[in-house]
C-alpha cells in the first residue's frame, strides 16, 4: 500500500469510477444517462476527486499486478473543508457533465458540507475497489491505514454513503451511524469511527 503517484491518476480514477458507477448515489443523480454514460461520466468526477487530493490531501493505493486496484481519498485533520485550489480541483470533473448534473452535485455538497462532523477528524472522502478485486479484503486493509493512522492521533474518522452493504462494512471496522438521511431520493449515511483507546 502507498500513495498514488501522480502518473496514476488516470488508473486509479478508472479503478474509483467502475467502483462507484452503479451506487444509488449516482444512479440518483444523474437518471438521465446509460450506465456507459454514467460510468464515462463518474469516471471525470473521481478523476477531478483524485487530482485534488494527489496534490492536496491524502491517497492510499493498493496494487495487485503491477496495477492499482483499490484507492482510497482522505482528509487529514485541518484538510477539511477544502481548500479553493483542492476544491476548484475536485469541481473539474463535474463541470463537463452538463447544468442538471452540476446542479444535483452542488445540492449533495452544500448538503453534506451542512451536516459534516464538526470535531477534529480524518475524513474518509472516498474508497473504492476495482469490481474484479472486490470481495478479497482490500477496502478492510484501507480502512485499517487510515484507523492506525487515526488512532496514533487520537482522533475519529469520519465518512458518508449510499450503499447499504457499505454500511456493514464500515460497522465491522468500528465506524458507527450518526444519521441516515435521504437526498434526491438516495438514502446516505453518515458515519463516525471513535479513536481507539479513547
């Protein structure tokens, strides 16, 4: 496990938006398109996700033949809220998509924004694993990098989403629902993981 280097940033966006492509969440919000339209297009949004945060925050890659096949996106304490250039960076894969997608994806941020943990906290922003690697552990040993790093802060971890399956997986690794909210008709869950030892 490391960090994405920045020649991996079209490899791991593509690894993030098969991850993602067909969650609730973005079935949700953009109804209109094919699931090849769908995947092209969360393909540009984690695309602009991981440029911001190679350049501005923290990633984790875990490779598996020579290729990154699971990633996660995170925040480090005092990384959260964004700053204009990680946010300006994130916003580039979502200006293509048109004004109805912009508009769903300012409504879920300003949304989120609005409820985020307030506390000082690592924020778990995205993880994905390639489909063809799912099932085999990988999203645990991202969670574990991050809970290790957490817990030598003493601090919580904090994440959002929309895929109930996901939620036992982040209750198994200690997180615990703070809310369960619905948002352009998609359930999202909203989750906090205490330190260790606290």
């Amino acid at each position: 496990m490391r960090p994405i280097a920045p020649n991996e940033i079209e490899a791991a966006s593509d690894v993030l938006g098969r991850a993602f492509a067909d969650n609730p969440g973005y079935r949700a919000f953009l109804p209109w398109m094919t699931d090849a339209e769908r995947l092209r297009a969360v393909r540009a949004v984690k695309r602009g996700f991981v440029r911001a945060a190679v350049k501005h925050q923290v990633t984790d890659a875990v490779e598996r033949d020579g290729r990154v096949v699971a990633a996660s996106l995170v925040c480090d304490p005092g990384q959260y809220p964004p700053s204009l250039r990680a946010k300006v960076w994130q916003a580039s894969g979502c200006v293509s998509l048109g004004p109805r997608a912009i508009r769903n994806f300012l409504v879920v941020d300003a949304f989120l924004s609005r409820h985020h943990l307030r506390e000082p906290h690592f924020y778990l922003f995205v993880l994905g694993v390639h489909p063809d690697w799912q099932g085999r552990g990988l999203g645990k040993e991202l969670l574990a990098r991050l809970a290790a790093r957490a817990d030598a802060a003493g601090l919580p971890c904090y994440l959002e989403t929309d895929k109930e399956s996901s939620v036992r997986l982040y209750e198994s690794a200690g997180y615990a629902v703070l809310a369960d909210d619905m948002l352009l008709g998609t359930r999202f869950w909203r989750m906090r993981r205490p330190p260790r030892g606290f």
